[in-house]
C-alpha cells in the first residue's frame, strides 16, 4: 500500500515537473518575442536604437532603408539612400531616434525589422533559438517609381499602378514629398541634439505647402469627378439594367429639381447624349446627372459601397495614413435631389483617394473582384532565408464578372472612339487596347482650378486580362490659371508614362 502511494506521488511530481517544464518554454522561448514587445513590459530591454534594423528592398532588389553602425552612442543609423529616398518616402517612412512616431512600412512590419527570436518548428530548434532580424521586400520596383515621378515632373498630384490580378502595389507616388532622413539624425547642424533638430525638421515640414508628410497617394481623398461614373455604370447594369438601353437627350444642360431653375451644365457648355455607351465615352454630365436621378441614393450608395467607398482600403500601412473615400450615404439626400445628381458626376461631397480610384479600375479589370492591396512581398531572414511570401487574397466583390466585362467594354471607347475623352492618349501602335475614363472636377463654385483624374487598366481587348490597372491626379490649383484643364490633358500624360514602362516590365 505505501509503495502504491509512493508511485502515485512520483507520478504526479513528475507530471508537475513535465508542466513546469513545458510553462517555462512557453514563457522563455514561444511568447518570449510577443513578451518583449508587450507595452507593460518595462524590464531593462536593450536601447532599440542601439541595434541593427533589417533592410527593405524594392521588387528590383534596390536597397531602400538600411542600418548602418556609428561610434556616437547610438549604435545603428537608420539610412535612406538619397537615390531614393524621396521616392519611397511616403511608402517606407521614417524611424528616428529622436521621436517615437514611426511611420510607414517601418512602423508596420516593426516586429519584423528589429530583433526577434527565430521561430522553431523542433524541438533542438526550441532548445537552441537565437534572435535575428528580417528583411522586408516589396512589391513597389524603383524603376516604375522613377517613371511615376518623373511623369508628374514636380506637380503636386499621385499615381498608383497595381496588379489587379492580386493587389500587388506596383508603384505608389505621391507629391510633395519629404526626405526621411531628415528624421534619422543623430546630431543637427553645429552640434544641435538629435531631438530638436528632428522636431525642427518635422515642423518645418508640417507647415509646407501641400503637407508633404501626408502621403497624397492614400491619404488625400479629393473630388473624383468624371471617374467616378464607372462606379455609376456599374450600378446601372447592377440595379437598373434598363438605363443601359436608354437614349439620354441630346442637351446642353438639365434644369435641376427642387431649386429655382439652377442648371447644370455640360463641360464648356457642350451639347450631349446618346446611348449609355456613347455617354460615357463622352462623358456627359447631363446624362450621368440623369442616371444619378434614376438609379436613387440607395442603389448609388450600395455600388459605391461595394466599391470600396466609406471603408478605409486594408492596405498594409499603420492606421492614419490612408483614408477613407466617401459617398454619402442614403438619408443625406432626403430633399436633395440636385445633390444626389451632382454626386453622380463626382463631386458635391464625393471624395476618393488616389488608391480608392486605382481599386475601382482594378475591379473592373479583375472580372468585378478587388483584390487586397499590399505593398510587403516576401520576408526574408537574417541568414538570406525565406521567411514567408505574402499570399494574395480578395477584399471584395465590387460587382459581377459580367458587369465588370460590360463597363469595360465602355471604357475602352474612351480611347478608341475619336469622340473619347482621351482619345489618342494610348496609341494603338504604343499599347495594347486601354479601358480608361477620364475626370475633371472643380475645386471651387468659381470653376478655378481642377481636379484632373485619370483611370485605366490594360489589356482590355476582348479575351486579354489585364494585368495594370492605374489611377493618377494632377490638380489644378485656384488662383494658378483659369483655362480649362481636363483629366485627360492633365492626367492622362502620366497614366500613359506609368502604363507603357508597368506592361513592358511584365513581358
């Protein structure tokens, strides 16, 4: 009887070492990186600063933020090579030892940058860990940032290509910019401490013209205007597929409901209509105002929605640097109807960013799927191993396979037709078959300054599935010119630039 007792006492001794052991591990080794990491731990953890960050690399194998090992006290200075470092500011951010405000992909991926323990999938792998840091590489190439850039040629503006395919960012540039290293110091001029030659910098920035720490590609939600009609079209064949066999009057402008006979006008007062092919193509305010009329706030709200509008787009940058574009919703047109029909057309209180507007084309393209958008490719370890490869997934069904093959049929008579607004901007001798749509929108009552936009994706030929789809805007701004400017002058040049150099590194 007492050696019973004495077997079972061993037994449950030894089972309690067994759990002590495993705990131990639990805590030592599995949670160990996510312990660190936990805000409430405030044990004497290493100085980040004074320790090596992984690199990020753009698709072409370009070093775009690196450390680099000093002898003043910090240890590791964050580096942004001056090649590029304007280029991808608004993509990498910044990470600076003088304020804790990271920004960027340097915020997003922090766990992976710093050091961290390598993952274990044995048991000698558990018992034998050891801390590394990873690079990043990204779906972004300097060579296509370069011709974005370059197309805008220092205007203030954005462009934003991606592969609709999967989501992959393929360029993301937007102007002003800044360069991050301006954050990455670790002494100002004449012997001025790190800390207040940063916040210096970071002041002198936020009162620039066209906040350029505020990246204008995600960021910056202005008036669509005219491109938001494929986002109308849509709803069309979704909800009132009879618009789609209706011959809009031939008109210069439409005297709107409920006021005392304001009207709204075609672009420079230009007769217009036809069928919703021949509208589009043309890009007929009074029409798209008409369609607005007919689909109601409900179904306008639902496409929009659908779309991608009023949810910020999930692409893998930290919260507060991309914003949500806006379609009001249902009971913001009770009683108005003229806002409703300005909506329509892109403006009155619609708002969409750069990337909002490049998704709407990537559905279209993608047979009505918006695919995740993402920056981050794949991970790579300290010892040039991969870590892991970012698997593309969809976001939404913004609309039918259907819909999305008849809207792009439409859209490709805006390059075709000679009567398109962007007629002979895609030359058939320079590119395959483009599905585009054009958009002006005003900035003030006054008509002074625009909104110059421009959509696309190619190949858009029958039986061709696109691979680029593009969204770029180049604002005119109030009190610069009031000549007429249009998204097609303006914005098209740079789609043109972006679309021929992305479909030419796909070959």
């Amino acid at each position: 009887m007492i050696n019973r007792r004495i077997r079972w006492l061993g037994f449950v001794l030894l089972a309690c070492f067994v759990v002590l052991f495993l705990q131990l591990n639990n805590f030592q080794v599995r949670q160990a990186n996510s312990l660190v990491h936990n805000p409430d731990n405030e044990a004497n953890l290493p100085d980040p600063y004074m320790l090596a960050r992984g690199d990020i690399y753009s698709s072409d194998g370009v070093v775009l933020a690196m450390s680099k090992p000093t002898t003043d006290g910090y240890g590791e200075l964050r580096i942004y090579p001056s090649a590029t470092a304007t280029l991808f500011a608004g993509i990498t951010g910044y990470e600076s030892v003088a304020v804790s405000n990271a920004t960027g992909l340097e915020l997003e991926y922090n766990q992976l940058l710093t050091q961290h323990n390598t993952p274990s999938s044995t048991l000698g792998q558990l018992l034998t860990q050891h801390k590394t840091t990873d690079d990043i590489t990204l779906t972004v190439s300097v060579a296509l940032q370069k011709v974005a850039a370059t197309a805008l040629a220092g205007e203030t503006g954005a462009v934003v290509a991606i592969d609709p395919r999967s989501g992959a960012i393929l360029a993301m540039y937007g102007n002003p910019t800044f360069n991050p290293n301006l954050f990455s110091l670790h002494a100002g001029p004449k012997g001025e401490s790190a800390y207040n030659a940063v916040i210096s910098n970071y002041n002198k920035l936020l009162s620039s013209p066209g906040d350029p720490l505020i990246n204008y590609a995600t960021a910056q939600a202005k008036a669509p205007g005219s491109t938001f009609k494929v986002v109308d079209t849509s709803a069309v064949f979704d909800h009132v597929p009879s618009l789609a066999t209706k011959v809009f009057p031939t008109v210069s402008y439409v005297t709107l409901p409920e006021t005392s006979g304001q009207k709204l006008y075609n672009f420079n007062g230009e007769y217009c209509g036809g069928t919703l092919a021949e509208v589009l193509l043309k890009s007929c305010d009074t029409s798209f105002a008409s369609v607005g009329e007919s689909l109601g706030p409900k179904n306008l709200y639902l496409e929009a929605s659908a779309f991608g509008f009023d949810t910020i787009p999930p692409i893998d940058l930290p919260t507060g640097e991309t914003a949500a574009s806006n379609f009001p919703p249902p009971q913001d047109f009770a009683g108005d109807t003229p806002g409703l029909m300005k909506s329509a057309i892109g403006q009155e209180n619609v708002t969409a960013t750069t990337l909002q507007m490049a998704l709407v084309a990537a559905g279209i393209a993608d047979n009505g799927v918006i695919m995740t958008p993402h920056l981050l490719d794949k991970v790579i370890d300290g010892e040039g191993n991969l870590v892991e490869t970012y698997q593309s997934h969809p976001w939404r069904r913004a609309t039918s396979a259907a819909t999305a093959a008849a809207v792009r049929q439409l859209m490709l008579g805006v390059t075709e037709n000679p009567q398109g607004t962007a007629y002979g901007k895609f030359p058939p001798y320079l590119f395959p078959p483009v599905a585009a749509k054009t958009g002006t929108a005003q900035i003030n009552a006054q008509g002074c300054g625009t909104y110059n936009w421009l959509i696309a994706t190619a190949p858009a030929g029958a039986g061709e599935t696109p691979t680029v789809a593009i969204a770029a805007i180049v604002p005119i701004p109030p009190g610069s010119s009031c000549v007429d400017s249009t998204g097609a002058q303006v914005a098209g040049p740079v789609v043109a630039a972006v679309m021929q150099k992305a479909l030419a590194m796909q070959q």
